[in-house]
C-alpha cells in the first residue's frame, strides 16, 4: 500500500492506454504528480482508497486517451480560414496566401493567430503540435503563456537568405531563437524548417541541416506536395527530390518530411533505412487535390508517419479527429481495400507515432507512469457515440472534436469541461477578427459569398 | 405596412436562403407562422418592428439555415455503429451485419433505433431524411412523434417474394403501409426501396415499380455500389445494370438511384434524360472501399444529386456537416482539380438539390416565403470558426455537427440552444444500450477492442 498525494486523480473513464500492449482498462484511475503520471490502473486495484489528490476528475462515462498530437500545422493561419477556397493551388498562393502573407504577418498576427489556433486545438483535443511559420519566437511567447507542448519550427527559405550578408543574418536570428527556448524542453522544442527542395537551394538545405545536426534538433521540410515537384527538382538538378536531399546528406532519423505524396516505394525504403520521419495531412492535400500519400505502403515499409491537419487556409479546421476520420477512409477508398489503415492505426498516428515523429515517445503519446501527463476525456455519454461496441471505431468514425470534455497538459488542467483555462477565447477571437476586416479592407482579396 | 402575428421571429442572423437567386441577407428576419416561413427580410426593413411573435429567437452570431436533407439512410442500423468495421465488404455482410439483422431486427429495435437516429440527426442539422429499411411502418410511427420530415421507403428483395403468397403478402403490408402514411404527408411521405438488381429479380423490379406508379410513390434502389456488381447483373442478363433497368422500365424522375460509385458516362445521359435523382454517400463508399461516385461528371450531365450518410454501420455516423466536408474534398482529389465541388455546390447538395432528389424542393430546402419552416441555426461565435470570410466555406470545411444550435422542423422547434424537444435522448441511449448488449452477450458478433 503506497503513500502519495497527487496532483491529480481521474477516475472511472475507460483509459486507452495505447501503450505497446495497446492495454484499455475500464473503470480506471490515473494518477498525476509533477507533470507526470505516476500511476495507472482500476479502480479496484488493493490499496487504491488511500491515494488523495488536490483535484478530482470524475471521468465516468469518458474515454481517457493520450492527448492528440498534431505533426505540422502552420498555426498563424488560422487567420486566412476560408480566406480563399476552391481554387487552383498556385492561383491561391499566388493571388491569395502570398500576398496577404507579404503584407499582414507580422508579430502581432503570429500571436494573435497562435492564441486562436491553441485555443481551437485545445478545444478538439490536441495538446502537441508541430508548427512551422515565421516569427517563432513570437508563436513560442504565445505557447509558453498558454502551455501547450510544441515543436516550434523556425521557417527558411531562399527569399531569405539570397546573399551572405541576409543569410548570415537569419541564422543569427534562428540561433538566438533556439538558445532561447531549448531549456523550455520538453514543453517547447525548437527546430528548423526549410520549405522546400524547389524553393530552398542546396547550399541552404545544407545549411539549415548542419545547424540543426550542431543543436541536436529536428529538421523539416515540405516533400513531394505535389506530382510536379518530381518534374521541377529532375530539370534543375538532374535528380529525384529524395535522392537530392539524399545525396546532400540532409535525410537521417532527425529529419521530418511533410506531405509525401508522390514518394515511391523505392524512397520509402530509403525513409525506412535512414529513420526519416513522415508527417501525413490527407484534409490539406485532398482539398489542394495535391494527391494522397502512399501511407499504407509506407507503413508496410517501416517508415514512422504521424496525422497532422496543414493549416487552416487548406483544411479549414485543427481538427485532428476529423483528420483520423478522413485518414482512415481516403486510404480504403484509395486502395480499394477497406482493412487497411484500421481505426486503431490511425489513432496511433494521432497519438504514439505522432509523438515519434517529434522525437518526444519517451515522454508522450501514450498513457503510461513516468510519461509527462497530457491527457484528455471524450465523452462519449452521447446519442452519436451510442452505442459503444469498440472503443478505436468509436473515437475515429463517430467522435468530434466537440466531445473532448477535458485537457490537461503537462498535469496541468487547460481545459475542463469544455472551458478553457489558460486562454480567453473571445479576446482571441475578437483579435484575429480585426486582422481579417483588415485583410478584406485592404482588398487584397475579394470576397465571395 | 402589413399587420401579422407569427408564431415564431428569428432575428439577426445571417440568412443563408440557398434560393436560386443563393442570396444572403446579414441581420435578417424570419417569421414563421403555421408552420410555414411567411416573411423574409433584413431587420431595418420598413414595417419590421410592429411584426409580434410568440416565441422570438435570437439568431445573432449565427447563420440562419435550411435544414440539411439527408437522401440516403437506414436509421435504426444506428443499433449496429462501430459493430464491425474496417472489413472486407462482403465478410461485412455476411459475418455482421446480415446474422445480426436476422436476429434482432423487430419493432422494438426499429423504434428505439429510429429515436437514437432522430436525436443525431436533428443534434447535427437534418431535418429531412430518407429511411429506406424494414419495419418502416414503425420508423413512420416513431418519426410522427418526434416530427422530423422523412421519407419511409419499405424495403423489398427477393427472399422476401420467393413465392407468389409471400409476394403478395409482402405488397398488402406495403399497401397498408402507404395508405396510412400517405395522409402525413409532406411530413412523412410513404416509398417503395428495392435492395439492388442483384437481389431483386426483374419481375420483383417491376411490380414494385408498378405499385410506386399507381401511388404515385418515389421507388428506390441501391445501384452500383461496387464495381462487381456490373460483371454480377451482365453474366445473370446480358446486358448491365443500367441498362437493365431500363429495358423493365422502372427508371423515371421518381426513381432514386443510391451510390452510382460506377455509373458511366453513357448512363449518366440516360438519368440525366429520363430525371432519375441520385443519392450520393461519400463517407460510406470510402469506408467500405466500394468507390468514389463521378458526381462532378454527374452535375455537368444534369443528373440532379443530393448527399446523403448512408447507414451508421457504415459511416458511422449521421452528420451532415461531416458528409459535406468529405464529398468536397474527395472529388478534388479524385479528379486532381481543386475548382470541383466547390462549397456553395455541396451546401447545395446537402439542402435544396436533396429537396429536388426527394421530390419536396417546393416546400423545403430553401429559405423563402411559403416554404415549410425547415430551419437551423448554426452557432460561428466559436474559435474554430473565426474568423468569418465566407460563409459557405465555413459551413462546409470548418463547421462541425455540434455547432447546430437550434433546429425548426415543419415550424416547430425540435431543438433550442443544443436541447432536444421532442425526444427524451437518455432514454434513447438507454434503449439502445440494451440492444447492444444482447447483440454482444449472444456473441454473434466478436467484439474486438
């Protein structure tokens, strides 16, 4: 019998584990001390009347699973939703998203847009993301007030880095940005994000790679979005994009590849060998009719693929269990093969494999003693979610973002019964507001309705 | 200056009217008065404020609606959500789905799924569904007392007709059926469903086809749902489904054809010529792998489309707002072209073109005076709806099910501020808890979690 006074007790949901057992255990508890979880079982367990806690959850009638974890978002664009749709993907860069990101990103859009989109993420059940913009350092103040974990992506691209004297001076900036928040570790992790193999030159990617390889942080970029990416690389370089970044020496276990559309079985070996990791976003690239990554065959492969949602200028939402949903039935229909990429799959690319991805397993992803304690309660005491044969069917078919009741990050409460705790959503929304009636005033863009 | 006394005022709100001319009115008013909608208009319209109402419901931040038609459903399968999933179609069938049906589909089951099923739909926006099951007497009964809009269609397949007895039988209880679901309408308006050709026989397909004809009835089908089902009917006949039907006469414009996954271009003329509707199910025919509908190639041809769930064994879900999503984003990806079903053209889908499918676009579907006051209101002061370009867009690829926050059937409210009116949820939860708990102690089904 144990002595222990917790932070926080939840008991009676049914706790999805997704641990390497894959163990569900109903009628359960968790235990919450200093940010990690420090114990885990049923409530009828010997010994278990004797714990105390400072705060009780009362989780019956919910599913308790590890928070969500999103593998690339471009957070700030929440404040382009909707802004522009239906259009040709280089009609709406050229037209709509570049221009109005020459114009309107500033710090304060980056922080005002990150504040909503947390807020938004919070409320659908995430409580890790992977983002990758400008101004992270603005995004990584907004994180740290707020208290969600996030890989924090610094964005490179050539635009930027055109003679020595400007690139010099971005690496300065990215450097200063990482020495200031890699002690904030594991809650926020900074990393490098080059755009592109098409707008990124191979003396950038080596670049931004080496710098990255010298801080021990994650490398990401965008890949084979779409077809004709193959095409653009093979005229200017005489190779592939993967043999490219291959032969250049920037893929390896640390690096995260974004999208991956076209990617062949022959990279996907490639993938597997080196370690490099798959963020897979099916919303985003259906709706930009990009194409739909092989991710069945990755899988096969060996290759690591998280679920991520794209921003909201492409999705339009930060949903990641409607991401589960159409991860899970694009793949079917593609195929034509409906056992593939089950609901148990999927839900472990919206949790453990996600955090893979990031690097963060050994201390996210799934509901586990000694792992930090994000956690979140789905309550699934509603008609749609009745009634309940098979608990992953249940949350990627059926479940929504608006029945994630409860969030606590890092064994702390950030959401609970669907109020936010550590964000004041209206001013969020007032804010983000104003940039858009800026945006639509400027007419930069035109507005259909 | 009119003088009037409505029973019901919504009042600032933006009117989505989805009329042909698509208008939108900000800070509108609508009145509804004996269940029909009897003005139309912007809040500073001259002779507004001597308007009285009964009930005045605030609309501000929200979109004002029609209520989403549902075109293709088997409600009480609701009973079997997430019974068995990511399966071979035809071990589905033949494991599940087919044994548990033969086993506990009865009236208890009907009713009490059909009240879980109402309570989703109207939860999520649907005003208007087609049911097409066994037991629809029982649907019809439930259905009148929670005064949802529905189509009932009564199933029919050979096993059923094997002989001319139990033939004859089987279309005096649908006789019976209609005659005395017939006086409900438009609120509830009796049809005839044949399964598919590969389960009814011609002469099956003409006589409830004949009968459709004499009651002046819609005659439903599933078609080519699965690719095999061409090879299927042309080694049986000789000649393809499509074709088959039409040779025995039974298309015409009050024939719904379900799926179409594999229509051809040559038969998409034939449809569009003789007025057959098509119900389109996206989320279903991904899941189970059975194929993406050509519904792009279907518009351009002028084949009248509606959307619809299907049922929750398949989907596994009711929402609407879910299905609109998908079906945009599935056929820009399909097709490579981002410009296809756009989201004005899926809204459309999903309200006055099912109308059109139904046969009810002179009374529902849309916004305008003397139409039934099929009505909803949706919530956008929401986070994960901000900010607010375009409500199309918004309503299609951020919207959620759960941000329906009140919903108007025949005039009458069903739902205010997310509380349902006309049905006791929890005991509908209860109910079919129960069903699922003698599904599963039979062990007729393995549940695998």
């Amino acid at each position: 019998m144990q002595e222990n006074n917790w932070d926080i007790l939840i008991t009676g949901g049914t706790l999805i584990t997704m641990s390497a057992g894959m163990e569900i255990i109903e009628d359960s508890f968790v235990g919450i001390k200093d940010g990690l979880i420090s114990a885990v079982g049923r409530n009828n367990d010997p010994g278990f009347p004797t714990f105390k806690a400072k705060e009780s959850i009362n989780a019956s009638g919910c599913i308790v699973m590890p928070g969500m974890v999103n593998t690339h978002t471009h957070i700030p664009m929440v404040c382009f939703r909707g802004m522009a749709d239906d259009l040709p993907l280089m009609e709406w860069l050229n037209k709509y998203i570049w221009p109005t990101e020459m114009r309107f990103i500033n710090k304060k859009m980056v922080y005002d847009g990150a504040m909503l989109a947390m807020a938004e993420m919070i409320l659908s059940g995430t409580t890790t993301f992977c983002d990758s913009y400008f101004f992270e350092n603005t995004t990584a103040e907004a994180i740290s007030v707020v208290g969600m974990r996030a890989v924090v992506s610094q964005g490179f691209a050539d635009i930027f880095m055109s003679d020595k004297v400007k690139a010099d001076k971005m690496m300065n900036v990215a450097e200063r940005f990482v020495n200031r928040w890699q002690s904030y570790a594991p809650l926020i992790t900074p990393a490098y994000f080059c755009h592109s193999p098409y707008t990124c030159s191979p003396d950038t990617l080596i670049r931004v790679k080496d710098a990255t390889r010298e801080k021990g942080i994650l490398f990401l970029l965008h890949l084979l979005e779409n077809k004709d990416e193959t095409d653009t690389i093979l005229n200017r370089y005489g190779k592939k994009p993967v043999q490219l970044l291959h032969d250049l020496g920037v893929l390896d276990e640390k690096t995260i590849a974004v999208h991956c559309n076209w990617l062949t079985k022959e990279e996907m070996t490639i993938f597997a060998d080196l370690g490099v990791k798959v963020s897979h976003n099916p919303e985003s690239s259906m709706k930009l009719a990009s194409g739909v990554a092989p991710v069945p065959e990755m899988l096969i492969q060996g290759v690591i693929v998280g679920l991520g949602t794209d921003g909201c200028a492409s999705n339009n939402d930060l949903d990641m269990i409607r991401e589960m949903d159409t991860a899970a039935k694009i793949h079917k229909v593609t195929s034509m093969d409906p056992t593939v990429m089950n609901a148990q799959t999927v839900l472990k690319m919206a949790t453990i494999e996600g955090a893979k991805v990031l690097g963060l397993d050994k201390l996210i992803g799934s509901i586990e003693t000694d792992k930090k304690a994000d956690i979140i309660l789905v309550d699934m005491n509603q008609p749609h979610l009745t009634p309940l044969y098979n608990y992953y069917s249940q949350l990627v078919y059926a479940s929504r973002g608006a029945d994630v009741k409860t969030s606590i990050i890092n064994g702390k409460i950030v959401m609970k019964d669907r109020q936010l705790l550590t964000i004041d959503h209206k001013t969020a929304m007032d804010n983000v507001r104003k940039i858009a009636a800026d945006i639509i005033n400027q007419k930069l863009i035109t507005v259909s309705v």
